[in-house]
C-alpha cells in the first residue's frame, strides 16, 4: 500500500504528458462535458446538469442527437425527462404488517452489541462490496492489480473502483487521491480542469468511488476523466401514496434542559390535537441527557434521567392517540453513543403512551407507501468539517452529499462513532423518498434527484454553548409534508398560531 507520496514535480510531469497523448486518443473517448453543452446550445437549448451527466456515463454520442429530437418545440432547457424511452424507476407499496406504518429497518432488537474489533474487516468488505456493486454496471471496473500484470492499460482507458485511503491538493492545486480494493491500491490525480473536479474536492476519506480513465506510461499514477459514486440513480421516481396522509418531522426535544421551550410545545401539542396530521417522528434527542458535556449539570431543570424521560412520556400523552409517534434516539439519548443506536430501553419509556413505537438511529419507516429514512445526524460534524462550501447554517445541503455516497456517516475515525459489526446499516438502501435528519438545530429543507432531505429544528432555545460557536438555531418548528405530493411545509411555533412559512 502507498501513502500517497507522490512528488509534485513527478505529478507535473506526468501531468503535461498525459495532456500531450491526450489529442492521440483513439475515436470513442469519453465525451466532453464542454463538447455536450455545445451541442444543446447550437440548437438554442441549455442542458441541465444531470442530463449532461447521464450522457457522460452512457458514452453515446448518438444519444444527444436523439434527445434533440425529442425535445419539444418551445422548450429552453433539455432534462431527464426529454430522454427517449426511459422509464422512470419507481417501487410500488410493500407492507408487511401495518398497512399505514411499517418499521421496515432499525425495528427493535435488531442493533447488535458492539462486537470485536476483527468484526471492522468483515464490516468494511460489506460497504465496499456493496457501494461498489452501486457503481459497476455504469463503469465496468477492472481490480487494481490488473494494472500491474496487463501492460494494455497503459495506453487505453479503464475504470476501477475503491475505497478512499487518503486525499490530498497538490501545489498547483489538483487534487490527488489514493483508493484500494481488495487487491491493491492507486494514486489518481484529478486535474483541475477537467470535468468533475467541483465533485473530486468533495471526496472524503472512506468513501467508496469509481473513476475513469488512463495511465501514466510509468504504470505509478491514473489520470481520472470521470468521477462516479453509488448515488441516487437518474431515473429515480419517488412512490406517492394513493390517499391523504400527513407526518410532522420533528427532532431535538431536550427535555430535561433549562432552554427547553415548553410553552412552544404546549401550542404545538394543541395544534397537533387540531390537525390533520397521522404521524409524527422524531429524529433523536428526546431529552437533554445526563453528563454529555462538562458543566452540563448546572443547565439541567431535570438532574434526573429517569425523571427526564418520565417529563417526556406526560407530555407526548397530551397528543391525540390517533397519531402515531416513532421515537429515534441521539446522541443525548441513554443509549450507546456508538451508530447504528439501539432503541431507547423499556426501564426508561414506561410512561410513554401506547402510540409511541421506539425504533433504532438510523432507522426507515414506510408511512402509507413513503419511506423515510430518520438519522439522527451525528456525522454532520464529520462531513461539515471536510466538505468544501459545507456548513451548519445550511446543514440540509449536507444531505445530498450523504445521498450521492449512499451512506449516512462515509468518515470512519473522526467525532461519529461506528460500532464493530459484520454488516454496514449505514448505507442508504433501499433509497428512500424522505430523508428525516436533527443534530444541527437549524431547520432546512432541499430536494436530491427526487428525495426530500428534512433537517428539523429543535425545541430548545440557544444554548451557551451554542453562543460560544455562533450558531443561531431556528426553534420550535414543525416540517410538515403531504403523503401524497412529497411537499413540504414549515410551521413554526415560538410564537401565537402557526402559519406554515415554506412550501417547496
């Protein structure tokens, strides 16, 4: 295995080679980015991006002359829509039980304890066997080792994939990139003008990748042309179920804490008496917890855990009995801080009503045929921190970047920690039509090639804490979103009778 010591000046020099052999390159090349949008625009259309990405991986020239065709008169921007005889995908109702809910993952008892620390090479093999399986069938990569024992790579395009050792920027600002399969590693520089290099300074540490694209003569270093991730397919169609239903997405109760707002819950319990609404989940923090940080005792009305639970059980029996409420934990929650989190134990919900159903973090319930994947949103910290552009102020966008890798927490070894197992419950599959996130305070919603990305609020006002890092939380609101179209809308209840603010 290397450690991604490759000297600038050999980078350089590779570099300006393979750019010289470049013009040489054989008639059936990747096609361009740049040369895709030229064409649309020589016939007055725009392209949008996802249409421009789709025919980069197909490869087919031909198929932009098709889709000219198909594009009706009047239009201005060619889409996904406009390609011929594509079907959108879409996965009809599945229940098993429930015909209105159903805990299709992170049910209780399904978390196993934490297991050895041998139990991480089964656990990796899982998320690298499985992500990579996302991205064969539109790459077709061949093992690493091949390189070395087939000369012919050297002067024709491949593709391999691999798991992320390591990433680095260059001096002259290209980004290089170390990957292994379980055959061996490689060094892959992403020049930094080529296309998809606004995607390859996203890549983080233990992601799983494929690239295409050729090899230094020395066989040392692959020159990337395309970027590929498990991602969200381009033919995904999110299920809308057939009759009305609403959820209220809510997270971060933090009962127990003296910034709890408890007369915003009183009009959202009485709102919710009120309502239309049939579910209402929860994304993790259901109390303020015991001993999560230093000091965190002198910010406490309820020093007692059991007491903290037992505030949370009286109030969530206010809400009408109709509504069925899933509980997820956080990372203020008694349970393990290690992901996936184990259900919250009976000794502590005895006072929870009958209508609460407790499942794990993360956990995917299917409500009336839409499935909502609820995380509670440990690993913003992680992604926030080695993502470009990526913020708290706008946390929701970090939802996409978990979508494109198909996983929930892609960093291993930073603040997120991932409990040894055989099997990764992290990756996203099945994909679902609603991502239900908390963690960050700040609500915010976004859309990702069809899926919904919900980051709730909270319930607390800001903490010191909160003051010290200048995060301003967004209290006190509701995500409320129609079963039916997927829209969502936000109510906020810091004050007097709620108006939703938001509608996508």
């Amino acid at each position: 295995m290397t450690n991604l010591i490759v000297p600038d000046a050999v980078i350089n020099h590779l570099l300006n080679l393979n750019t010289s052999l470049s013009a040489t390159r054989p008639e059936g090349g990747l096609i361009n980015a740049a040369a895709i949008v030229e064409r649309f625009l020589d016939t007055k259309l725009q392209v949008h991006p996802d249409l421009v990405k789709y025919i980069r991986e197909q490869n087919d020239e031909g198929l932009i002359d098709r889709i000219l065709t198909s594009v009706p008169t009047g239009c201005l921007v060619a889409s996904l829509s406009h390609l011929p005889g594509l079907t959108p995908s879409r996965d009809g109702i599945r229940f098993l039980g429930d015909p209105s809910l159903e805990v299709i993952a992170g049910r209780m008892g399904t978390c196993r304890p934490a297991g050895k620390v041998e139990d991480y090479i089964a656990y990796f093999h899982d998320r690298y066997s499985r992500l990579s399986g996302m991205i064969r069938g539109r790459c077709s990569p061949i093992p690493i080792e091949a390189l070395k024992r087939n000369s012919r790579y050297r002067s024709e395009e491949f593709a391999v994939t691999g798991m992320v050792i390591e990433t680095r920027s260059t001096n002259n600002g290209h980004r290089l990139i170390e990957i292994e399969d379980p055959t061996g590693s490689l060094n892959i520089l992403f020049n930094k003008d080529r296309d998809d290099f606004d995607e390859a300074e996203k890549i983080v540490p233990d992601e799983v990748i494929g690239v295409r694209g050729t090899l230094s003569p020395e066989g040392t270093l692959m020159f990337s042309d395309q970027l590929f991730r498990p991602d969200i397919p381009f033919t995904y169609s999110p299920y809308l179920s057939d009759r009305q239903g609403y959820a209220a997405l809510i997270s971060d109760i933090h009962v127990g804490s003296d910034t709890f707002l408890e007369e915003a819950w009183g009009r959202f319990a009485d709102w919710l008496s009120a309502s239309d609404i049939s579910y209402l989940l929860v994304a993790g923090d259901l109390v303020d917890g015991i001993g999560i940080y230093p000091g965190q005792e002198k910010e406490l009305t309820i020093p007692n855990i059991y007491g903290q639970y037992e505030a949370l059980g009286h109030m969530l029996a206010e809400i009408p009995s109709r509504i069925k409420i899933v509980l997820a934990p956080g990372n203020h929650d008694v349970v393990r801080g290690a992901e996936p989190q184990p259900v919250i134990p009976e000794k502590f919900t005895r006072s929870f009503p009958s209508n609460c159903i407790l499942v794990e973090n993360p956990a995917m319930v299917n409500l009336q045929g839409v499935r909502v994947l609820m995380y509670h949103g440990r690993s913003f910290d992680d992604l926030i921190g080695v993502i470009p552009g990526a913020s708290y102020e706008k946390a929701h966008d970090v939802i996409p970047e978990m979508l494109k890798r198909r996983h929930l927490a892609p960093c291993y070894g930073k603040r997120t920690p991932i409990a040894a197992d055989t099997k990764d419950r992290l990756i996203i599959d099945p994909i679902p039509e609603v991502v239900h996130c908390g963690h960050v305070h700040i609500t915010g919603i976004t859309r990702y090639r069809g899926v919904l990305a919900v980051n709730a609020g909270t319930w607390q006002a800001q903490t010191a804490f909160q003051k010290q890092m200048n995060i301003q939380p967004t209290p006190a609101q509701c995500v409320v979103l129609d079963l039916t179209t997927l829209k969502p809308e936000i109510y906020d209840f810091l004050e007097g009778t709620p108006e939703p603010k938001i509608s996508l």
